[in-house]
C-alpha cells in the first residue's frame, strides 16, 4: 500500500509538533532526535535509503518548528512517538534514535515489541552511571549562564525554545536514566533486532576519555542479550556522526530490515 507524502503540524497535548511523513510504500521508519536537535539532521541518512522507504521525522517539543509545552520530560519524548505514529497511521515501525533519541528509541522498543520492526541506536542508550549530584549543579550552573546568549540563537532555529531552568533539567534527568540500574533493565527487555552505531572520541561538553568510556557500556548489553549487536564504530565523534558517518547509520537500518519477521513490505 501506497501512503501520501505529508507535511505539517501535529496536535498533541498543549502542543504541536513539526512533522515531515515521506510516504510511499516500503518500511516505515521514524527517526527519534538528538537533544536539542531538528528532523534535518537526519537528511543524509534519509537520502542514503532512498525512496524505497517510508520516513517519518519530526521536531520534539519547543525544538525546530514545533511548539512550546509545559512538559518536556523523558516520558513525553516516548508518548510522542506514539503520537506521531498514530497520527500517520502507522501500525509497526523500525525506530532510529541518535544521543538523546536513542534513549527514546530503546525504551519505545523495549515496551512496544509487536510494533516494532527493531531499532538501531546511533551513539546513545548506553547504560553507565555518569551522572552525579555534583555533576547536576553543574550543568545548572552552566545552562544558566548559557541562558545570557540563548534569546540571540533563538530565532536561527539553534537552541530550542526552553528556559535554561528546563534545558538543564531534561539533560540531568538523561544522566539518571543513563544509569545501568536504570537503563540496564531496559535493553534486557529488548525483544527486537537492535544494533548500535557508535562514534569515537570525545564530544562538546565531554572530557579526556569520557565519552569512549560510556560507550563501554554497550559491551555488557550485547553481552546479556542476543537480540542486540554492534553494527559499527566509525571514526566521527558523537556531534558529526549523523554528517560524516551517515552511511553507517543507513547500513544499520537495513541490517535491521532484513531480519524483520512481522511482515513489513521490502
């Protein structure tokens, strides 16, 4: 079945969000965000797939084009995939998150089996504890003096629509859930055909070998669970990996594809 290209903006609770559907006739893939990303980053891997695919994006709340909400909090970020799906009418879909939208991606997977087609992680979603009290008033501290030169960003699309209050908040609320007492339940609870795309190095904000030590996270996850696998680990770091590697990311989405046992049109 052939479904209509479709662009525009979609009502959900006290907001509205930005939302780009291909159409088309094949595997519908909707694609979870970075943090304070937009649905363009995507573009690259959206171009490398092709036509042969139905691909949905869209803005989270306050991001890009989409509106402002009283809630940014992580669970919303998953309700919103539902939405979106729903929306669209799409009954089963193969998730792609990157950072912020792995975590996304791998939690709506891992509660949502029978609609899942499976999930392809790109440098995100790796169980480890980072997060620490101190590390929590840091980010405070740093967002609120970020706060002097976001209104100047705003209007270029940039930053999102967030105080620095909620930006620091939505971040610290991640670190706890990166937690493997946390995140760890989750990926065991995958049932789906999973597989990670990791970047190297360090990313903004990151330290010395920070980022490369979360990242080993992974290890204990596809260890414990054979639905998940490493698919690559390029040499982009977390913020250019989506630019420079995006043909990683799509070789991940049809891996997935291919081992999809619920029927999806090929």
């Amino acid at each position: 079945m052939t479904h209509a290209k479709w662009t525009g903006m979609m009502p959900v609770d006290d907001t509205a969000l930005a939302v780009t559907d291909t159409g088309g006739p094949g595997i519908p893939v909707v694609y979870c965000n970075g943090q304070f990303a937009t649905q363009g980053y995507w573009r690259r891997v959206i171009a490398d797939l092709g036509t042969g695919w139905r691909h949905i994006t869209y803005d989270m709340r306050a991001r890009g084009k989409s509106k402002r909400s009283a809630d940014y909090s992580f669970e919303t970020a998953i309700r919103d995939v539902d939405a979106v799906l729903a929306a669209r009418g799409v009954p089963r879909a193969l998730v792609v998150g990157w950072s912020y939208g792995a975590f996304v991606a791998a939690h709506w997977a891992s509660r949502n089996p029978d609609r899942c087609v499976g999930a392809v992680l790109v440098d995100g979603a790796q169980p480890y504890d980072w997060m620490t009290e101190e590390m929590a008033l840091g980010m405070r501290k740093l967002f609120k003096r970020l706060n002097l030169f976001m209104p100047l960003l705003r209007p270029t699309g940039l930053t999102p629509r967030m105080s620095a209050v909620q930006m620091a908040e939505i971040n610290i609320e991640l670190g706890w859930l990166a937690r493997v007492s946390e995140l760890g339940p989750v990926m065991d609870n995958v049932t789906v055909p999973t597989r990670y795309v990791l970047a190297s190095g360090s990313s903004f904000g990151s330290k010395g070998d920070g980022q490369e030590r979360i990242r080993t996270g992974v290890d204990a996850v596809v260890a414990s669970n054979p639905n998940i696998k490493i698919s690559a680990k390029v040499p982009s770091n977390h913020g250019s990996i989506l630019k420079r590697d995006f043909r990683a990311v799509a070789a991940a989405v049809r891996e997935v594809a291919a081992l999809d046992r619920g029927g999806n049109p090929r």
